[in-house]
C-alpha cells in the first residue's frame, strides 16, 4: 500500500465492506433472502397477534405499518450491536496485516448492516404501500435522522459489548439476556404511552424508544406518543461511541492477540 494513511484507511474499509457484504449476502445458499425474511415474519406474527385481539389503530396510526416502521428501527439496531460484537472474531485473519485495525472490522461490520437494513426498509414500504397502506413519510429528514442515530447507537453498544465479553466470558450471556426486555420496553410492539406513571418516566431513559418514535413521528407528525428527543439519542449515541472506541484503542494489542 501507499504512504498515505487516509487512502490505506479507505482501500482496507472498501476490502473488509466487500468482505463482509459478500458474507452475508451469499455465505450460504438463501442467505440474503434470510435477510429480508427475518423482519418480515416478525412483523407478520405482530400484525397477526394485534388483529386477533382487534387493534387497528395505536396512537392514531395503523397499526400494520406502526408495527413495520418500529421492527425495522429495532432490528437495524440489534443487528447492528451484533455485528459490532462479532467482527473481531468473523475476521481475526485480516489482523496479520498490519494495516487492518479491529475498529476497522467493526465499523465495515455495521455498515453493511446499515446497508442491508435501508434496503429492506425499502423494500417493506413498496410492499406496504401495494397493499393500499400509506407510508408515505411527512418528514423523511426525520426519519433518517432516527433510523442513523439507532445505527449508531448500535456500534457503540456492539464496541463496548465486544470488549466486555473478551475482558468477563460470561458477560455475553447477560448481554443476550438484555435484548429481550429490550424489546419490549422500547416501543416496539407495546405503545409507551399506555405505560402509567412512575414506569413511564424510567421507560423514557431508554435511547431506543426514542429514536423508533422519532422514525414514526417523521411518518406521522400527529402520531401520540411520548415526548421524545432525537439529542438524547445522539447524546447517549456519542458517549457509547466515545466509549467504545476508547475501549478498542487502548485495548487494541489484547483484541488482537486473544
């Protein structure tokens, strides 16, 4: 490689990208249509179990693409926490060159999860908006600043995550653990304003929450909810963020070798 740093970064980012892209999308024969079909039948169940007990609406919005519009916001942040505290050991190989740092692995990681989950997005709202269901969104700029700030927060949560497991084994057991009641106090399938006082205000301390409800409000502005603020999930985002890579770079020579 060339003398210049910045232009080695880029050249190893593009390598570890088309690596991991590659990867995921044909490791295995269907696996880029497992993708796609994981979050479908999630939200598919959802949608069904919310139709038998007869809600239509929560919050004043449909309750099909409420329930799409969240699933997509949590899983780019799940998956992108996983693929964060994977990376170093899907691509301990690339670490004999010394070009290659294990921040580098995680970064590409959680961008090509990125990538997947935009398209997937996409590729739900055609399907929706076929089945007469409008989504459409009112301020798309919202939307996106949602969905990156949940990304982000991901690869800070898969930084700190990855070096905790290194540093206490059995911390990954915990860490699995905590993404179920995640999943249910983030507003993914249960709307956080029917949660009564004083839980409410302790729900609210959760970063999830707020950048799923940002992504419907930027679908539907008249969307009631609670009051959500996409600073603090950029706040909480940056510290896990500042975190993580302080983790990574002090630690940089232990990931490596272990």
């Amino acid at each position: 490689m060339s003398g210049n740093p910045v232009k080695n970064t880029l050249m190893v980012w593009k390598a570890l990208f088309l690596k991991d892209a590659l990867s995921r999308f044909f490791g295995s024969r269907g696996a880029w249509a497992w993708l796609f079909i994981e979050p479908c039948i999630h939200i598919w169940v959802m949608v069904v179990i919310f139709t038998v007990i007869r809600t239509k609406v929560v919050g004043g919005v449909d309750v099909a693409t409420w329930i799409m519009v969240g699933m997509i916001g949590f899983f780019l942040f799940r998956r992108t926490s996983v693929q964060g505290i994977h990376a170093l050991d899907c691509n301990r190989a690339f670490f004999a060159f010394r070009q290659v740092r294990p921040f580098d692995t995680a970064l590409t990681s959680a961008v090509v999860e990125l990538f997947t989950m935009f398209w997937t997005f996409v590729i739900l709202l055609i399907v929706f908006a076929l089945f007469g269901f409008s989504v459409i969104p009112e301020n798309a700029l919202m939307v996106l600043f949602g969905a990156l700030g949940l990304w982000l927060l991901g690869l800070g949560y898969g930084l700190i995550s990855s070096v905790c497991m290194r540093i206490v084994r059995d911390s990954g057991h915990f860490l699995q653990i905590l993404m179920m009641p995640m999943y249910f106090i983030s507003g993914v399938i249960i709307p956080m304003n029917t949660v009564p006082e004083p839980y409410r205000s302790y729900v609210a301390l959760n970063p999830v929450l707020h950048g799923l409800e940002c992504m419907r409000l930027g679908f539907w502005p008249d969307y009631h909810t609670l009051d959500v603020s996409l600073w603090y999930l950029y706040g909480v985002a940056l510290v896990f963020l500042v975190i993580g890579m302080g983790l990574y770079r002090s630690l940089e020579t232990r990931l490596v070798a272990q």
